[in-house]
C-alpha cells in the first residue's frame, strides 16, 4: 500500500464514519419495517454498506 497524506487518511476515516452510519441507520430501519420486500432492501442496503466500510479499512492495513 502506498503511504498516504494526512488529508487522505481524514478523508477515508470520514468517509468510514459515513458508512457505519449507513449500516447502522438501515439495520434500524429494517428492524422497524412491517413489509417484508421493504425490510429485505433495507437489509440488503445495510449489508452494501457493510461491504463499503470493510473495503474502506482494509486500505488501511
């Protein structure tokens, strides 16, 4: 891995910050959801943002 600036390292460390959010809030909101098919996209929308925050660390070692 190439070494990265400071200002790259704060921007990755956002945007992780930004994705657990994500994962978070949509786990919430598929917990919350009554409709099945509604429930199931939120899930799988959490789950796209697991895969996003986990590619995001592993740049980081």
């Amino acid at each position: 891995m190439p070494n990265l600036t400071t200002k790259e390292l704060s921007a990755i460390e956002d945007q992780l910050s930004i994705e657990k959010t994500m994962v978070t809030k949509y786990q919430q909101y598929a917990m919350s959801c009554s409709d099945q098919q509604l429930k199931t996209k939120c899930e799988q929308i959490a789950a796209k943002h697991q895969s996003h925050y986990t590619r995001l660390l592993n740049q980081l070692g």
